[in-house]
C-alpha cells in the first residue's frame, strides 16, 4: 500500500467496505466425527510413545475400528425419526464417549508417568516421546471440551454450548450464518475487507468470533485513518452495518458522504436522503466490493485457508490479498493514460 501511496495510485478518498466468511480446511463438524478425531489423535500419540519407551512400555489398544463402527451407528440411527431411532442413538453415542472418555483417562496416566519417570525413552527416540507428549497435552483439553459438548447436545438437548469446538486442528474455527439459501452454515473466520479506489484493498481484519457487521464500520474508518493520515470523502457499505451512531460517528470523524442505507421502515427524511444522486452513485460504487470479494475467492485462493492455526489463517489471507492487489497495481499502471480502470 505504501508503494501504491508514493506511486500516486491511490489518494484514499474512497473506501468501501464488507465482511465475508473464509473457511478453514475441516470436513463438516458433527459430534461423532469429532469423538472419531479425537480417538484417532490420542491413540496415535500413546503407540509412538509405546514404540519409544524402555521394558515398561504401556499397553495401547487401536479403538480405530471400533470408533468407525460406531459412527457408522450413529449415521444409520440418526435418519430414524421415530423413538426407538433416537434411543439408538443414544445408546451408539454414550458407548463412543465412553471409549473417548477411557482413552483420554489412558493418555493423562501416560503424561503422569512420563513426568514422574516411571517410563522412560529410549536415547535414539527422546525426540520422538517429546513430539507426542507434546501433542497429548495440546489435544487433551481440546478432547475434554468435545466430551463435554457432546454429552451436554446429546444427553440434555442443549445445543448452544459456549466455546464449541468445531475441529480439534483448527479450533479457533466459528460457526458463520450470512443468510445464504444455498448455504445456511459456514465454517471458518469472519475476515472484513476494505478497498479503496483502483481496486486496491488497503485493510484487512479477521474478526475474533462472528460479530456483526455494525461493530466493524469504525474499525473500518480507523484503519483507514491510520494508513492515509485523514479519514476519506466517501465510505459506503451495505445496511448490514447502518446504525445511527455509526452515521454520527462517521461524520464527526471527517467523512462528507456517509453512504449507509437504513433498515426497516423509512421516514420521509431518510428516503429523500437516499434518493439523493451522490447517495445513490455511492451506493452504485460499494456494490463493486462483492466483485471484489468472488475474484479474491475464486482467482486469490481466499475461499478456503489451507494453512494450519489461526496465524496460518491470516497469513494465507494476507498473501492473497497481496498478490491480488499486486495485479491490480500493474492494471492500474496500464491504465493509467486512461483515467480509472473498470473496478472504480
């Protein structure tokens, strides 16, 4: 952005701004595969620890196949609507937990054992014992938390658990409703995009859990403010983030053209206002920001982070939008005997 500054591309007169859902690499979160996962994990860490340890090696018994069986349970049970269905169910989930819950108590005796001394590595393997003990502690209260949450839907039919796990790899994962038909749920991190003119994203932010578009309309301006050193003419973004106090407090910051359409029923002040010709230009320009966001999904690589934790999510957002506003330099450089380029 910086280069973009000095090579007079962009004056940060105009800002838009829009939040879109970027999935994280998991497969879709259900409480039995998760107890599958968490099985898997656990047992793969206590047999390299077994393989590395001296005469007293623990005894690790593979639940791999037994846990399949019992996902495949769940899966046949869970289409039965009637009762005898659902007792199925539950019945097939306590005896899955309880194998999770056997194996996690497995696991703390072997870190229990490990600290005390009571088994030992052998010296070609202490790396190999470190690796896993390592992994059994970052797991285990990952593994506590899915048992708990899978209890408490299953058991007491409490669906909103607080802290829900969604994937013992990526944790920090949130569920996102943006109202789509075709796709009601998405799994992964709320990022917020900002672009100013030319096409160029200046600022991006990935939301801690899914806050609402009203709370990230000043953290937009602010961002703003820091990279150009004043606030723009025009910011514009969808209704999802009009409220008054983001339209006073735009104002007071600097901004001339607040472009915020209202929700609900309009006064007559408010619909002359909207109907006014910069308003609606306005309004025109922000719509550019959801071509924005399917080129940085579908030609960036932006509709699905491949790198692992949460600084992997950001960094691989980061190199997207690098690389997309690197095209867009170059494409505002080509054109620049030509006024602005097509993007505004």
């Amino acid at each position: 952005m910086q280069r973009a500054k000095e090579a007079a591309i962009i004056a940060g007169k105009k800002l838009r701004t829009d939040t879109t859902a970027v999935e994280t690499n998991i497969h879709h979160p259900t409480d039995s595969w998760l107890l599958a996962d968490s099985l898997r994990v656990m047992s793969r860490s206590l047999q390299r620890i077994a393989q590395s340890c001296q005469e007293s090696e623990p005894r690790i018994v593979n639940h791999a196949r037994a846990a399949k069986h019992r996902v495949l349970e769940i899966g046949r049970a869970a289409r039965i609507l009637t009762h005898a269905g659902q007792e199925q169910l539950k019945q097939s989930y306590k005896k899955l937990i309880g194998l999770t819950q056997r194996v996690r108590a497995q696991a703390a005796a072997v870190l229990e054992d490990l600290k005390d001394g009571q088994l030992v590595s052998r010296p070609e393997a202490f790396f190999q014992v470190g690796a896993a003990e390592a992994s059994l502690k970052h797991y285990l209260p990952l593994v506590e938390k899915v048992i708990t949450q899978s209890q408490v839907r299953i058991f007491q039919a409490q669906t909103h658990h607080p802290d829900k796990i969604l994937s013992l790899f990526e944790p920090h994962s949130v569920v996102i409703r943006k109202g789509k038909a075709h796709k009601p749920n998405e799994f992964g991190r709320l990022v917020r995009i900002d672009e100013v003119e030319k096409g160029l994203v200046s600022h991006y932010a990935v939301a801690p859990g899914n806050l609402c578009d009203q709370q990230q309309w000043m953290a937009a301006l602010q961002a703003h403010v820091e990279l150009f050193g004043r606030a723009p003419q025009l910011a514009a973004a969808d209704r999802g983030f009009w409220n008054s106090p983001n339209e006073k407090a735009a104002a007071k910051l600097g901004v001339k053209q607040v472009v915020l359409p209202g929700r609900g029923r309009l006064s007559a002040t408010r619909a002359a206002r909207q109907k006014e010709r910069w308003f609606r230009r306005g309004q025109g320009w922000r719509a550019g920001i959801e071509a924005r966001l399917s080129t940085l999904k579908h030609r960036f690589g932006m509709k699905r982070a491949f790198y692992k934790g949460e600084i992997g999510f950001e960094r691989h957002v980061g190199w997207c939008i690098i690389a997309h506003n690197l095209v867009a330099m170059s494409r505002a450089h080509l054109k620049s005997g030509n006024g602005r380029c097509r993007s505004g």
